[in-house]
C-alpha cells in the first residue's frame, strides 16, 4: 500500500498513464493524491478530471487555480477565458455539470491520517499554522458546498487587491484572501503579504518578498507540506516542504512521491504548451 502525490496535470493524461504504468500502481492498494491543477492547457483535461474523479475514496485532490477558472468558466465568467484555455471538451460534455459539481466539493487542503504532512495547491502562509490553515480552508469550503457558491465563484472570488492578511479580516476578502494564499502564492512576506508578479524560480538572494517557504518564523514547518503550481521551482525537498510541479506540461518531468519511501518517481513528458518565461533553475540553499 503507497500513497502518491502527483504533481500539476493540467491535461496531461497519457503522461499520468505512463507514469502510474511506471510506478506499478495498484488501484486496489494505493491511494493517489494530486496537488491541483487537474485541468486546463494540455489537451486531454477531460480525460484527466474524469480519472481523478473516478478514483473515489482512493483518490484526493486540492482545488488549484485552473480548478477554479474551470468552474467560473462553467458559470459563463467569459471574461477570464484565455486563448491557452483547453476547457472546452468539459464545458461541452453530457456529464459537465456532474464534474462541477464533484469538483466545487474538493478541499484547498487535506491532511494525512497517519503521517505528519499535508497538500495543498501553491503553499501556506507563514503566519498560519497547520491547525490555523485546516480552518481557513474550511471557512471556503464550507461556502464552496452551500447555496452561495455561485454567487462566491461569479462576483468575489477573483482578484489580486486581496493581498494582505489580518485575523479581524471578514467577509469576502478574507475568503478571496484564503484561496489566493493557497492557489496563487509564490513569494510573500513574514506577514503573509502576497506578491502576484513574481513567478520565475528565487536566487540566492532575497528582498522584501520571498519565496512563502523560505521565512525562518514560518509557524507551519511541524509537518511535511506537499505543493504544486510553482513549476519553475522544479523538485526541492527541503524546508519542510516538498514541490512536485516539475513542469510536465512545458515538456518537464511528471512526477510522483511516495509518501511512505520517500522517492521521487518522475517521467519525462512531451511538451503540451509553449515553454513559460525565466524558467530558470533552483539556486537556493535547502535546509
């Protein structure tokens, strides 16, 4: 029995098959976790939310920012379309609103029953406990699964003016703050003041703003965390916590860790989509 924990799919479903075929997966036996990120840009999205799906209780996954344009595309938000979407097999299939629905109902963040780790899509905030985080991602998921969600996906839920953290922040910034930290964070301050423009890997050195990972008060490095969405980082497992977006869908690796060897299992993938901008190699030293 292994659980794996896969990197960013975006699509990318006959890498995942190759990989799974690689690793020897037993669908009796082991348990695949994916960090996010199912959909969107490579060409079989369909596919792969459709597998996840299928997996049931030896599946899990976390919501990750594509998973949360798919549902605001299925809600008809034209406006955050982009031509690199690759939505439309779902957003035009008979069971599109069956995988809405199942997908709204996933979490922004699980935790292992009997191992001291947790997923999420792109990191928690330094200030935030492991305790702290479980809760604020329940206050959105709580909203996700009641008769509001459409109403939080159409008219609160996007937005990068939603930066800053406080515990006495309230309605519906606190939630659009909860979802950016877990889905878009790359660099923030001690305070968990979120920084959207960088997305490239960090040097050696570090100003203001810097990689969520990295603060040396982080109150959340008591268990092992699993993330994606960052795919220049490329692998680290240091810090306490363990990035498995390597980029499978730029022409990367696909990867998955098994939680209980501690390996890194990865394949090498065709490219899916056009290589991003300053996709540079890791220089930072991991502690």
């Amino acid at each position: 029995m292994a659980t794996y924990i896969i990197g960013d799919l975006q699509g990318c479903f006959v890498p995942l098959q190759s990989l799974l075929k690689q690793i020897n997966y037993q669908p009796e036996y082991d348990t695949l976790w994916f960090v996010g990120d199912i959909v969107n840009r490579g060409p079989q999205s369909l596919e792969c939310l459709r597998f996840v799906k299928s997996l049931g209780d030896r599946g899990q996954i976390v919501l990750g920012n594509h998973d949360f344009h798919l549902i605001a595309s299925a809600l008809g938000l034209e406006k955050y379309c982009s031509k690199s979407d690759t939505l439309a097999p779902i957003l035009s299939a008979a069971d599109c609103d069956e995988l809405i629905d199942w997908l709204r109902m996933q979490p922004l963040m699980v935790k292992h029953p009997d191992y001291a780790a947790v997923m999420v899509h792109a990191g928690i905030p330094p200030p935030w406990s492991i305790n702290e985080a479980l809760t604020h991602a329940n206050e959105v998921e709580t909203v996700l699964k009641s008769d509001q969600w459409q109403d939080f996906i159409k008219q609160h839920l996007f937005g990068s003016k939603t930066r800053e953290w406080h515990p006495l922040i309230a309605g519906w910034e606190r939630l659009r703050y909860i979802v950016n930290a877990f889905t878009r964070m790359r660099y923030c301050d001690p305070q968990g003041r979120l920084d959207f423009e960088q997305k490239g890997a960090p040097s050696s050195s570090f100003g203001r703003y810097q990689p969520w990972f990295v603060h040396p008060n982080r109150r959340n490095k008591d268990h092992q965390i699993f993330f994606g969405h960052w795919s220049t980082l490329g692998s680290l497992d240091g810090y306490q916590v363990h990035a498995t977006d390597t980029g499978c869908l730029w022409g990367g690796l696909l990867t998955a860790y098994c939680l209980e060897t501690q390996q890194r299992h990865t394949l090498e993938c065709p490219q899916s989509a056009k290589p991003m901008k300053n996709n540079k190699t890791l220089s930072i030293t991991k502690s």
